[in-house]
C-alpha cells in the first residue's frame, strides 16, 4: 500500500502544480491571441477529455489485459510532451495540439488513479487516501500559484521556462508509476447480491448491454438536464485573470489565486460538518446563491478586497461541487442507475464546462467584461429550474 500511496500523492501533486490555468490563459494573450482564439484552444484540446474518459474507465474494466503501469507511462509522456509543445507554439494549431496532449494526459492518470482509489479503499484508509490526494493536489496548487504568479511581469521567456519545468516533473513522476506492484489493485470487492443469494465480481453484476440501456431512464434524462443548466454559462476566468494581472500585476494575481485555493480546501473542509447540521438541499441552494454572488462582485474587485472575494469564491466552488456530485450519485443510486451511466453524465459536464470557455470567449469579444459576469452569474442560477423534480428527503 505505501507504493500505491506514494503514486497517489505524486499524480496528484503533478496535477495540482501543472493546473494552474491562469498562467496558460495569460501566457496566449500575451502572444496576442484574441479571446475568441483563446476559447477555441482551450474548447478544442479540452474534446479528448470528454471521449477519453469514458473509454478508458470501459477498457480498463472489461479487457482483462489492459496494463495500468503502461498507460500510466504513456500518461505522464503526453504531460511532459504538451508542455514542451506549448512552451514553443506560436500558432493556434500548435498550442491546440501542445494543450490536447496535456488534456489527454490528464483523462489517462484521472481514470486511472480513481479507479485504483475505489479499488483498494476501505472504510479504515478511505478517509486517510481522500485527505492525502486533495492535500497533494490543493497544496501543490497553492505553493505554486504563488511562484508562478511572481513570473507573469518578467515576460514570455518566463512562461517558457515554467513550461519546460513542468516537462521534466512529469518525468520524475515516472519513479513512483514503475516501482508500483500492478498486483495490488487486482483485489475484485464482491458484492452480494440478494435477490439469488450468490456473491457476484463486479465484472459479473451488470451486463454491457444493461448499463447502455440505463441511459435512457427518467431519472437519468433529469440528471442530464440537472448537470446541463449547472454547468452551462460564460467562462469569465479565462478573460478576467489576465486583465487582473495587466490592472494590478501578476505578485496580486499571485496571491489572490493561491487564497481561492484555500478557500476551497476550507469549503472541502466545513461542508461535512454543516452537513450534519443542514439538509442538503438547503447546502445546495446555499451554494448556487453564494457563488453567484462571488462572481458578480469581481466586476468591484480591488486591492482591499480581492483575497476576500476569491476566498468566498472558492469556499462556494467546492461546496458547489461537493453538492452537486452528492446530488447526482444519491439520484443515480437511488434509481439504480449504475457506474457506466454515471461515468456518461459526468463527461456531458465535462463537454459543458469547455464549451464555456468557448461562449465566453465570444461574449467578450460581443459585449465586454462587465456582461459577461452579468450573463454567468444569471447562468449559476439555472438549476433552480429543476429543483423541484429532486426528490431531497434520502440525499
């Protein structure tokens, strides 16, 4: 187990420290890329993901051949080949593709990595693996933000050589990936199954052809509708980072973005706890409300109170997030909707949250910074159309 968890915490950390999106976002625009470019980059190498994804979790699931530390390998390649890629590209066809191999990278160590954590979690290390894989990811988001934020005003050549960092620490995570023993997460949990009175492997418990034909269930066609109205909008992170970092530097930029980190992990934090104390449906009306409100006073941001405003920001996020996913399993299992079908929904979100950097992209172009928080916080607002088709009593 300590291999498996030192190749948690290494893929994770490698992901927090290499998402850091406002660095990518400033670095095309000091290229004099247009937002309108800027949203189709990022759109277009974003796609893998949502095809990815699903994929790789069925083939990993089904072939019985299918070797983990391989595509791991294969993973942490693209990683440090699109960052290199990016590093050089001075066009949008090559910054497309430099961002499609570290998406593609990011869909193979996601799927992958979850699908160990489910495997060889219990109810003693399950807690311990959740803590140590956020500590990694949040924390090495943080430390970094903060370096690479005090990089911005030193100019392009800056960008290049975090970018080349970033190559070589995705290598370095290659250790952990080739010391692992494969053989730890091939433990299969059983499941009994009631109704016959015999054990069943999860390979065993739904056929193929029963998980496709979950997808067209009532339940599911409103969860789909659910995750729809949540995640679709106007992207205003992709635009607005960089105006903050041209009004007020990239040492602000910095130090506000490492404060919305936190803000999530104290938002990962507090929810469990107020869990106790409110229904969910209250955290989740709670949490719609608050990070329309946090976004819509970004348009009053300045130096006094833009920590306050990114740090409310992120507490709202991860209380956003967290209810959400809570809501969208306790429906799925609810209804007996199972993993395959989940898995699908989860990547139309995926589709929605790029194509808002896509919509954003334009709306700026069309109407200015001011309307495009108007038109995304308005958008934060639209679950509330499906609210009450919810069933919230047993969530």
């Amino acid at each position: 187990m300590a291999r498996l968890y030192l190749l948690f915490a290494s893929v994770y950390l490698l992901e927090g420290i290499t998402e850091i999106p406002f660095i990518l976002n400033v670095y095309l625009k000091k290229l004099s890329f247009s937002p309108s470019q800027i949203g189709t980059i990022l759109f277009l190498g974003s796609l893998w993901f949502i095809f990815l994804k699903p994929l790789i979790g069925f083939i990993a699931d089904f072939w019985r051949k299918f070797n983990k530390r391989l595509v791991l390998t294969i993973g942490l390649l693209c990683s440090s080949m699109g960052w290199l890629v990016i590093a050089d590209a001075q066009s949008t066809v090559a910054m497309t593709v430099g961002v499609s191999l570290k998406v593609i990278a990011i869909a193979l160590l996601d799927v992958l990595i979850d699908g160990m954590i489910v495997t060889v979690s219990t109810a003693k290390n399950r807690t311990f693996i959740q803590s140590l894989v956020y500590g990694c990811r949040f924390g090495g988001a943080m430390l970094f933000s903060s370096w690479a934020g005090g990089k911005i005003d030193e100019g392009v050549m800056a960008f290049t050589q975090i970018y080349y960092l970033f190559s070589v620490t995705s290598l370095l995570v290659l250790i952990p990936v080739l010391i692992y023993r494969q053989e730890e997460v091939k433990r299969i949990p059983e499941k009994e199954d009631k109704t016959q009175g015999k054990t069943l492997s999860i390979e065993e418990q739904v056929p193929f052809r029963e998980k496709i034909g979950q997808l067209a269930h009532p339940s599911f066609g409103w969860l789909l509708i659910l995750l729809f109205l949540y995640s679709f909008g106007a992207d205003t992170t992709t635009f607005f980072e960089p105006l903050v970092q041209e009004r007020f530097g990239g040492e602000f930029l910095g130090r506000i973005v490492s404060i919305y980190y936190v803000g999530i992990v104290i938002g990962i934090l507090t929810i469990p706890v107020l869990r106790s104390m409110l229904s969910m449906k209250t955290l989740f009306v709670v949490s719609l409300v608050g990070w329309c409100l946090a976004e819509i006073s970004c348009l009053g941001i300045a130096r006094w109170n833009g920590g306050m405003i990114y740090f409310f920001g992120g507490v709202f996020n991860a209380f956003s997030s967290i209810a959400l996913l809570t809501v969208a399993v306790s429906m799925c299992k609810k209804k007996g909707i199972e993993t395959f079908a989940f898995a699908f929904a989860i990547s139309v979100k995926n589709l929605m949250d790029n194509s808002n950097v896509l919509i954003g992209g334009y709306v700026m172009e069309a109407v200015g910074i001011t309307w495009l928080f108007v038109i995304s916080s308005l958008c934060g607002l639209l679950p509330f159309l499906v609210l009450h088709k919810i069933d919230f009593k047993e969530i």
